[in-house]
C-alpha cells in the first residue's frame, strides 16, 4: 500500500510517494502465489447506534471510497412508496402530501422484507408494509372564548409523523411488534390543517436502495485523511497565540516553558479541519508544515434507519463482498465452457 | 401505447432482455493476453477498487477501467500481460478483493464486539451505584 504524504501548501496540494515502500512492494510482488495478506488494521474511536467514528489504517482508499458508495446507494431500507390517497381537503397538496411521506424514515427492519417484483400489483407480507393516515381537523371544545394561539383552538392542527398507524398485513403480526413499526422520530410534520380538513390515506413501504430514490438511504456515510502538523521552528510569544487561532480548538496548545518563554506546541492534529489559515499571516507561514497521510482514513457514519451504525458498514461489505461472488461465478461460468469446447 | 397497473407505461420489449454480467470485446486489440472486459451494472465502486487490486499482480503490464458512457451502467475494463491469460488474472484478482472484504468485515466485527465490551459494562456500573 502506498503510504505517501499530501502536503497541504498555501495554493496547491504536492502528492509525496514514500519512495522506501515502492521496493517493499516490489519484495511483495515477487510472490504472487501466497494468500494476500491484508496489512492494516480498524479502530472504532466512537460509536453508538446512530453514528460511527472508526479508523481504517493501511487500507487503499479505493476500497473505503467502495464502502461509502455502497453505503449511500446499495444498502436498502424500507420506505413508503405508493401512497392511496381517499380523501384530502388539506391545503397540502396530495402529490407534496405523498413526497413528505415518502421521505419519513421508517423504524422498519429491512432485513425481514425481499425487494418487491416490478411487475407486482397486490402487497403482500413478505414485501410491504402498510400505513394508514386518517385524522380530521375539529375546533376544540374546551377552548376559552379568547384563546387566540391556533393550536389549542383547533385539534389536530398539526399531522404528524406519530398519526401514522401501521395496518398489519398477512402473518406480519406474529413477527413484528407495534413499537418496531414506527416511524423513526414521532414528531416529524406532514401536513397543517384548518377546522373541517381531513386527510384519510393508506400508504404502503417497500424495500428499495439510495440509487433509486434517496429516501431509501440509510444513513450518511463520509471520510477524510488524518491531517499532521509540525512545525518547523520555534513559534513563541504573541505569533503562538496566532499559530494556535489559526487551527481548530484543541489542535496546537501555548505552553510555559521553563524559562518563562510562551511556545507554541502541536497537542493533537487529529481535530483539524486543515482550513490552512495559517498561510494568511506572513509571519508565521512558514512555521507549519501540513500533511495528510493517505493511508490512515477516519470514517464516519451515521444511521437514520432501523440499521444502527456499524450494521450499515458491515452491510456494505456484505454487498462488495456479493459483487466479487457474482463475478467470480460468472467467470467460472465462462471457463467451464471453455473447457467443454 | 401499452399501460401497466399502476398508469406507467409499460417498459419496451427490448429492456427486457437478460443482460451477461460479464462480457469482452473482440477485434484487433483482443487476445488471449491482452482483454477489455465488459461489466455490466456496476460504476466505480467496483472498477476503482478492482483496478487497484489487479495492478499489484506482476504479471499486469497494463491495467485500467473506464465507463464509456456515464448514462450506460457498464464499465470497461482493460487488462494486458504477457504471458499469463488475462481471465486468469481477472479470477485470481477478484478473489484476493473478496478475501480483503471478508478480513475487513472479521475486524469490524471484533472491533464493534471489543468497543461494546470494553465501554457498555462502565454504564451499567454507573446504573447499578445509582
């Protein structure tokens, strides 16, 4: 793996190849028939169910950047795609009514669903899941006569996301529970009404992929290099206290030193945004010098779908590990029939 | 025009014919050793990190991928050695990218089992002297 440097200069980025591992590569190449041994190593640095903070050290960015693609277009999720809309006197229009539904995350398992045929006309269990949305708008009763504030004079002013109740279809009882097929977040807002509206719909999820429709995405996915700092003189006094504006908090401390001089000392350069604002004063431009390394990658993701955060990624190298089975069986299908001929 | 169900229209005849995965080019550029193959339904999430793969082999004298149109799902990918067949080098290549991705999902998932042990019992404790 190359393990070159990107240095961060005032106008331009300068790709450093590490010269010394080209020959260490080269030491690899000449055994091609041993198992490839995969040099790197994962750390996670922070993680929950709804984000991901993990390092990938000694790893091609060509495949991380195969992990996030697939995050945000091949992981599926499951997301209302066809809405039946019986009766709608809201100002919300049906077609801006169905979009906002569409794009309401779904506490749904996709792993329990198959993707539905194209040519399907009738829902089944095994492939959708079914909503329905049924709320009228009514003055409230109990209101004082000078109440002025709209949503205690009316009920139901506001259509949330937590009126959506699921209709179970088929044996989805015995499998689901109420609470796992909700909505993500309960107070998402659909749709405002005014006394004597009604919105009465059924909607229908299926599973589907970011590729087709964003709203099937199931998170966010993104990375960057881990930047370095090091300065290159002594930096102290009042062009320390500048040299530590310049990067994000936390990224260069002024320390006392022993003779009472403040110096400037980088504490952690891992925080960096790499906004090179240190090349804006003249005085200390050439105090820093400012790298990436290419092979130490800080990855993040986030969920907003029933997956939680690391599910996503290892779902993702699922997919990249089913897309060499597909071709590997498709190769295979090719040299047998050589062989035949 | 033909409608389905649903009022769409229904798709042409010709979409839906099964498409190879896996095809390669023939003409004058194209031997035993030397192959342009053609991926279908894939962009460059799998051709950036094949490409990479393929190059470390040594007996790949030349080795690239492009997408000849971006509004055609499919992705050309050309491999030229001198001696050894370059389907053989195309296998041995997507074995050694499947091997990496199962070594990168065995450590993800030690590393997420490692996390959870090592931070989950502290909030537990923090329950328990509460």
């Amino acid at each position: 793996m190359e393990t070159g440097k990107i240095t961060l200069q005032e106008f331009q980025l300068v790709y450093e190849k590490d010269s010394s591992n080209l020959s260490a590569k080269k030491k690899n190449k000449k055994k091609p028939n041993e198992g490839c041994s995969v040099e790197g190593q994962v750390e996670i640095i922070k993680m929950d169910p709804q984000e991901l903070e993990i390092d990938f050290v000694g790893f091609h960015l060509s495949l991380i950047n195969a992990y996030r693609r697939i995050i945000l277009a091949e992981v599926a999720t499951i997301a209302i795609e066809k809405v039946d809309i019986f009766n709608n006197t809201s100002i919300v229009q049906d077609e801006v009514l169905a979009h906002r539904l569409g794009l309401v995350p779904l506490k749904v398992d996709p792993r329990y669903f198959e993707f539905q045929n194209k040519e399907e006309t009738e829902w089944g269990a095994q492939d959708s899941v079914q909503y329905k949305l049924n709320v009228q708008c009514t003055k409230n009763p109990h209101a004082l006569g000078d109440e002025t504030d709209p949503d205690t004079l009316y009920l139901n002013r506001k259509v949330l996301s937590s009126s959506l109740k699921w209709v179970p279809l088929g044996n989805q009882t015995d499998i689901f529970q109420e609470t796992s097929m909700q909505p993500l977040h309960d107070d998402i807002l659909l749709a405002k009404m005014n006394a004597g509206h009604e919105i009465h719909l059924n909607a229908y999820a299926v599973k589907g992929i970011g590729s087709d429709h964003a709203k099937f995405q199931p998170g966010l996915a993104w990375y960057r290099l881990l930047p370095e700092i090091e300065l290159t003189r002594e930096v102290e006094g009042e062009q320390a206290e500048l040299l530590q504006k310049c990067f994000s908090s936390g990224v260069i401390n002024v320390v006392t030193t022993p003779e009472g001089k403040k110096v400037a000392r980088v504490n952690d350069a891992r925080n960096d945004a790499c906004s090179r604002n240190v090349f804006q004063y003249d005085s200390i431009k050439d105090s820093v010098k400012l790298t990436r390394k290419t092979d130490h990658v800080i990855f993040y993701v986030e969920s907003h779908s029933a997956l939680k955060s690391f599910e996503i990624l290892e779902e993702s190298v699922n997919i990249m590990i089913g897309k060499c089975d597909l071709l590997l069986a498709e190769i295979d299908k090719y040299t047998d029939s050589d062989v035949g001929n | 025009m033909p409608v389905g169900a649903d009022g769409f229209r229904l798709p042409n005849v010709n979409e839906s014919i099964a498409k190879n995965k896996l095809e390669w080019l023939t003409g004058p550029g194209q031997n035993e050793c030397c192959r342009t193959f053609v991926i279908n339904e894939e962009d460059h999430t799998l051709g950036n990190a094949l490409k990479h793969v393929i190059i470390q082999n040594p007996a790949v004298e030349f080795c690239g991928y492009t997408i000849p149109h971006p509004m055609e799902r499919k992705i050309h990918v050309r491999i030229q050695t001198n001696k050894t067949p370059a389907v053989q080098v195309l296998h041995e290549a997507l074995k050694v990218l499947k091997e990496q991705n199962e070594v990168v999902k065995k450590m993800i998932q030690d590393e997420v089992k490692r996390y959870e042990e090592t931070h989950l019992p502290q909030e537990s404790e923090e329950m328990v002297s509460q």
